[in-house]
C-alpha cells in the first residue's frame, strides 16, 4: 500500500465513480460558476453533506485541471501596519506559491485591501490550508479566494 502523503494520480472514468465524487465535482463548479454563493447552498443543491465535500474537495478533480497552469487569486483586508503584507508574502514564499500580481489599495480607516494572484501548480502547501494560516495571521482581518484557475 502507497504512503496517503504520496501525490499518485489515476485516470478513471466518471462512470465508474462513487457518486459522492461526482456530486463533489457538481458542488465545485457550482461555487466556480457563482450559481452557488455558499458551500452550503452548493451542497444542498447536488444533494451531498459538507463534511463529504470537504472530505474528497481536493483529492478529486477534472483531467483538465491537472494539465493546467493553475492560479488562485485571493482578497485580503490587512492592518494598515508596517511588515503585514511582507509576513503575508513571506507565508506565500513558504507555502512554495509564486506570487504573480499584487494590488494593493490606499488605506481607508486603518484597512487596506489587497488583491494577490498566485500560481499554485508547485506549492507544497493545500490551498486550503495556505488560506487558512493566512485567516489566522496576526494583522490579517480576511481572506477570500476570488477565483481558482
């Protein structure tokens, strides 16, 4: 048996699927597509329990997505503080993420928003995950991903 760490991918056909797996794809691109505004609403609508989209999320996937060159794009709001949009980078840096474009707006009551893209075919790091370390950085007020490509 493989290591559950070990990144092997198999080609399988969609009707040889459980269906959870298809309804996880289903909840996917309802959320991609805006026809979703929330996990919750996207799975009440395929018909699946979020612990099982959150379960299989990111272990299932289009073949097109694989050949791709993908790309996040998030919204953060940050302290306008000396040194947080550099953690947040450097949080990148080690998330193996390689930072496309950043837009950052002028401060408006001690807030700036920034727009951060990032290529994420090499990461090491779950964008999950990434996302997550980001929320809970000391200076960070929110983080959304924008689009996934």
């Amino acid at each position: 048996m493989k290591n559950p760490n070990d990144k092997t991918y198999y080609i399988v056909k969609a009707e040889a699927l459980p269906e959870v797996f298809l309804k996880t794809i289903a909840t996917k691109e309802l959320l991609e597509r805006g026809e979703a505004d929330t996990i919750f609403e996207a799975v009440e609508k395929v018909g699946i329990s979020r612990s099982a989209y959150y379960k299989y999320k990111d272990c299932i996937f289009p073949l097109y997505e694989m050949n791709a060159s993908r790309m996040i794009t998030i919204a953060l709001k940050l302290d306008h503080t000396a040194g947080v949009l550099s953690e947040v980078l450097n949080e990148i840096a080690r998330a193996e993420g390689n930072v496309l474009t950043i837009n950052q707006n002028i401060p408006v009551h001690g807030l700036a928003n920034v727009t951060i893209s990032i290529e994420i075919k090499d990461m090491m790091l779950d964008v999950d995950k990434l996302i997550q370390r980001l929320d809970k950085m000391s200076g960070v007020k929110k983080v959304n991903i924008l689009a996934r490509e």
